[in-house]
C-alpha cells in the first residue's frame, strides 16, 4: 500500500492529508501529521476526499449539443475544436467581450494562469472568479493599505496572541483548523464581534452582538478612543505610518456615545472592549466574510487595520489586521488568474509587460492592458445582450451569485454556454451546449497557496480512467484548437507552467523563485515569498516584522472615508435583516461535493430553512419546522421552514447559505472598490406560508 502526501483541496487552510492507495483505490485518508498548518487534524470533508474517486454516472467525455438539438459524445478533439470554433466565431461577429468567462477559487495555480492567459491576453476578453464572492474586498483592502495583497500573518499568531478579535467570523463551522488552533491557545481572551450569536460566539469570552454593518463606524470609535487617551503606538506611527494626521481629525466625528447608539452596544460594553484592547500585550484581530460581504467591506476591513497600526500591532507575534480567506486557492487566484493585476504585476508597467511576454514567449501586445470586467459585469453583460458566450469553470453561479435569479436568465440569452466541472446535475449545468467533465482533485496535480501563503502541492493520488482529463488538459486542449502556439510550445504540463510562473515572480513581493515543483511533494509546504537561494529556516514566517510595507516609501497608508448609508435600509414594507452563512462544518458552499459525503447528507437539512428570533415567533403563532415566506427587497420570493432561536437579534433573520433559494432572496448590491456583493443585509418581510 502506498502513502500519498496531498492536500484537501476545499477551504483556504489548505491542509495536508495522507492517501493511503493500493490498486489505485484509496483505502484510507489521514491528516498528515507535523504539517504545520493541520499537524495531524482536519475536518469532515477531507477525511470524506475518497468518496470523490467513485462519483456516480459522471461522463468521461465532453457532451456536445448538436445542431438537431441532441446532445451527444463526439470525444475530445472534436469538442476542442467546436468550442474554438464557436468562440472565434462569436467574437468575430460581436466582437473580442462577447465572450466571457467565471472561474472559481479552487482550481491550481497553474489552471489560473492557463485560463487567464487563454482568456484575457489571447482572445483579449474578459474573465471574473468567483473569488470576487469573498475575497475581493480582503484583497482591495491590502493593495490600498499596504501597497500590495500580502497578508502577513501565519496561522501560528492564533497561538501567539494573548487577545484574540474575531469580527464577522465564525471558524467553528468554517474554518475548524483555526479553530482548533484558538483552542489550543490557553493563554488568551477570545473576543467575538458579530450581530449573531454564531457557534463561535458561544464558545467566546466576550460576545459584543453589533448592528449589523456597523464595523467600520465601530472602528473608527475604537481609534477615535485610544487617540484621544493617548493609548496609541508613537514611534510605530512616525516610522511606518502614513496619514495618521488625517485620520486623527477624521474619528474626531466618531465619538464612543454616538458609536454607541449607532452600533447598539453599549457604552459599558465598548469601554469593556477598549480595556481589553489596551491591556493586551499581544492582541491580533481577524476578519471574514461578515466583513467583506458588504457595501462598505473595503472600508471596513481598512478600518480593523488602522486600528492594529495605530496601536502598533503589526509584524510581531501574536498580532496584525488579518483576513481569513475562504476558498482553497483564492490566494493563488489573486496573483495569477490575469484577472486583477497582470500576473502580479501592474497592468501598465511597460517593463513588467516585457518581462512576461519574454517568459511566456509571446508577443508583448498581446497581454491583457487592465483588470477584467467584474462579475456583476459579466452577468449585466450577458442579460444586456452584449455578452454571448459563457465558459463557466468549476463554480455554480446559478446557485451562487447573489439575486441569482439574474443567472437563471442570463443562462436563457446565451448564444454559446460551456460548462467544465466534476458534476453535470449542478444548478448551473442547464441547458448548456457543451460539458467538460473535468477529474476531481485526487486526480490531477499542481500548486496551492493557502491563507498565510503557504504554497502547497496537489498530488495525483490514484490515475484517472481512460479518457478522463483534468481541467489543464482540457485548458491546454482549447489553447491547441485555438493554435495559440507558446502554449502549445511551453505550457505542456502543471510543472511548465509552474516555472514559468517562478520566473514571472522574481524580485516581486511574492517571490518564489526559491521554490521547486516537486521539491514541495512530502514538504512542509514554503510561504512566500521564498526567493532562489534563500535557505528555509523555519516553517512559519510572517511578514512586516521589519515594519516595511510594499510602497515605495515603505510605509502603510491609512484609508477612511465617511460611512455611507446603507443602501438596503430596514423599512415597514422589508423590516427585517436577512443575514446568510454557513450551516454546518459537513456543509460546503452549494453541497455539490458534500452531497456525495453519506454522513454529512445524513445530518444535513435537505430543505431550506432559516433561524429567527423566539419573540418573532410568538408574535406570529409560529412553530419549529412550520413554512414561511420571506419577501425580499429584490422583489424575489422564497419559502423556508422555521427554527427558532435567541441567538439571532430580534430584527434579523439567518438563512445557511447552502439552498439556492437562499441567494434568491441576496440583492445586487456591491462594495464601490472591491464590487464584491453584499451577501448579508438584504432587507425582507416574512409572513406565514400560503397553504
């Protein structure tokens, strides 16, 4: 029996996981032990990662729909051939945009960089990730404060900290290793900031139950505080901060007893918090998707890490303003997809764009000349009738996108609708004209980076079938149809284009020109950057420690701006906040993998449902399991059955995002700068179910 060293290729923690093989069947699957992200620990989906190697009645060949309206089995080449031939077909009739692409975070690296380079630099259109759907704000965040996206924590700080700041996060469900990691840390206060008493919350030493999307002014207090007592961090400031002097008149117009009336806390409870701020020798806060899924979210984020600069926590052990990423490789989806900077790198920067096209081997004039139209973009395109083509990638919008209705028509318009993903009963998988079936994760391989950087390396654990490709072959595959020959030339294999990517990298804030392909099989992983030559001393490396941020005056830069008004304001028609998340630890995103795990669909609600608070249900007669209809703001409307709970305010309704009638109800609403959606303040009105 053989041991295959790979990692779990669901959430951002990326943990390692051991494949014990024998006849090309996986016998067993167990956390790699002295990895030092899950050392020996992980969570229901990756010990279930086996399940993946027998999914039922998946084709192995793309399915093609011909001109008589049948689908069939025309084999590989053909299909390669057809696509190529429609896109070229639809961009020369509608020009270079009309054809689009959605992509996701969990691909590799060098699956982001293939597509990108296919997509945005040879067919010079436009392709978005769903990494817009929970990154985007993190990564605005970090370029406009640091002068680049580079989170600088590493997952030991959880164990470091002596005061520990979770704000819209709730790692029990979502994140277990770095809740595992929390719990292991017997020396700290746990403090949790959320308008929900989630799992984590219960779990807390301190629980401030904010209004929700109140953070940035609930921040902008914090600051306005410690300045006025003086409790900030001088020297860090002078040396390795830029428009303090700005930002200290702008929280003037935050004073604590108005934070408190427009956060709903009060005022014993943000003095309580400020003192467990202030004595903290160590503190570190930590945000996710209840900050970045907002309208405000790039300027909330901002306003966590203003805070921690100000006060001088950055660098050192145990502390930082840090984001916890969602997706697998939503980090490796943020340097290399081609999407938002050109692989890393400016889009305008005329020696960046020599550099690359050298590396790639192509022409210079070619590479893409900006970021990619953004999601909402892309869908408004489709429904607007300029976007024709679609080539979806491993996601399910239709599920997914919020007021996803607008998917469920844009699917109606297109002309061309290309689907690559393991499953073809997905929502999204309707009425399309071609499938790509692609081979899960224990099948193919190529690189990850986790949430504190770490590259990791995806292993072929067990051989795919004949006839079975992974999703850079069938890239690769497109690429060759198209005759776009440096990637015909030079992109043959995950581990070429993993070198190219070094070289792209080198002497940039990433660099990992230090890093071998298969150097990374049974490691520790590396964080980046690693440059060549340099020697790996320790597994865990955090950033800012010498307080040199990624401008040019190395210096981070404080943002602020006044606090808009939310743009889905509670009102008699739509009185409720309708808040949404994750369900369950088993539970993952739309449940097209988790569904094939027995004991995560055993435990698992099959129907929609939603908690609301014990004094709502009283007032409307209403029982655990009886069915409502909640009326959105979207003018959408959708049914769920009741649970019924005090760990909601009265006012808001949580709804597990795992049913599609969940982002039925989302509204189009994005953040200004990240355009990332606002997933969790939609307003509704719930009233008891026709029957």
């Amino acid at each position: 029996m053989k041991k295959i060293q790979s990692l779990c290729n669901y959430c951002a923690i990326d943990c390692n996981l051991d494949f014990y093989v024998e006849d090309n069947h996986i016998m067993a699957v167990k956390p790699t032990k002295g990895y030092p992200v899950n050392d020996g620990f992980c969570c229901i989906k990756g010990l279930s990662l086996d399940k993946q190697q027998t999914v039922v009645d998946k084709p192995h060949t793309p399915r093609v729909r011909m001109e008589d309206g049948t689908y069939q089995y025309p084999g590989w080449d053909y299909t390669f051939n057809y696509i190529a031939k429609r896109f070229r077909e639809i961009q020369e009739k509608y020009g270079n945009e009309a054809l689009a692409g959605i992509s996701t975070g969990q691909l590799t690296l060098e699956e982001f960089a293939i597509n990108g380079h296919i997509m945005r630099d040879h067919l010079h259109t436009n392709v978005d990730g769903n990494t817009r759907l929970c990154m985007a704000s993190a990564v605005v965040a970090h370029k406009q404060e640091y002068g680049f996206d580079a989170p600088g924590f590493t997952l030991e700080d959880l164990e470091l900290s002596d005061t520990i700041i979770l704000v819209g996060a709730n790692p029990v469900v979502a994140h277990p290793i770095v809740w595992d990691r929390i719990r292991k840390n017997q020396n700290k206060k746990l403090i949790v900031i959320d308008s929900r008493k989630s799992e984590t919350a219960k779990n807390a030493d301190y629980f401030y139950p904010i209004k929700t999307k109140m953070d940035s002014t609930l921040f902008y207090g914090l600051a306005n505080y410690f300045i006025e007592k003086d409790w900030i961090d001088h020297e860090f400031i002078n040396q390795h901060v830029n428009r303090f002097d700005e930002y200290k008149e702008f929280v003037k117009d935050f004073p604590l007893e108005q934070v408190s009336k427009d956060t709903h806390l009060s005022m014993e409870q943000l003095l309580e918090l400020v003192e467990l701020i202030h004595s903290g020798k160590r503190v570190s806060m930590w945000w996710t998707m209840g900050i970045n899924q907002s309208h405000n979210a790039v300027r909330a984020a901002q306003s966590i890490m203003n805070l921690q600069l100000i006060l001088g926590n950055y660098g050192k052990p145990g502390t930082g303003g840090n984001s916890i990423t969602g997706q697998c490789n939503a980090m490796g989806s943020r340097l290399f997809s081609n999407q938002s900077s050109l692989y890393g790198h400016e889009f305008t920067d005329s020696d960046s764009r020599k550099k690359i096209a050298d590396i790639f081997h192509c022409d210079e004039r070619i590479l893409a000349e900006g970021p990619t139209k953004t999601y909402d973009q892309i869908i408004d395109g489709i429904n607007d009738g300029t976007i024709k083509a679609l080539w979806i990638l491993c996601t399910n919008p239709r599920h997914s996108w919020t007021n996803n209705e607008t998917f469920r028509q844009a699917m109606e318009k297109l002309e061309f609708y290309v689907v690559q993903d393991i499953y073809d009963d997905i929502e999204s998988a309707e009425n399309y004209d071609v499938f790509l079936p692609a081979v899960s994760g224990i099948k193919k391989e190529g690189t990850y980076v986790n949430l504190e950087r770490r590259l990791s390396r995806l292993v072929s654990v067990i051989e795919p079938d004949e006839d079975e490709k992974n999703d850079y072959q069938i890239m690769y595959g497109i690429a060759k149809a198209l005759g776009l020959q440096d990637i015909i030339d030079y992109w043959k294999t995950p581990e070429d284009c993993f070198n190219l990517l070094k070289e792209v990298s080198r002497n940039r804030p990433f660099d990992i020109t230090g890093v071998d392909f298969r150097g990374l099989e049974n490691s520790h992983g590396i964080q980046w950057p690693f440059k060549e030559g340099e020697e790996l001393k320790e597994d865990q490396r955090r950033l800012y420690s010498d307080g040199k941020f990624f401008y040019p005056d190395q210096k981070a830069v404080l943002q602020f701006e006044p606090v808009p008004k939310n743009p889905m304001p509670q009102t008699e028609q739509f009185p409720y906040i309708f808040n949404t998340g994750r369900g369950s630890v088993g539970q993952w995103h739309t449940q097209s993998r988790t569904r094939e795990v027995q004991f995560i669909e055993n435990v698992s609600l099959h129907h929609p449902y939603i908690y609301i608070h014990t004094k709502l249900a009283k007032e409307m007669g209403l029982k655990h399991e009886d069915w409502v209809t909640l009326d959105s703001c979207n003018g959408q409307s959708a049914d769920f059955a009741v649970r019924i709970t005090d760990d909601v305010q009265e006012d808001e309704i949580f709804c597990p995002m795992h049913y599609i009638e969940c982002n039925k109800l989302t509204a189009s609403v994005y953040d200004p700068y990240s355009k990332e959606p606002s997933y969790k303040s939609a307003v509704v009105n719930l009233r008891v179910k026709e029957r």
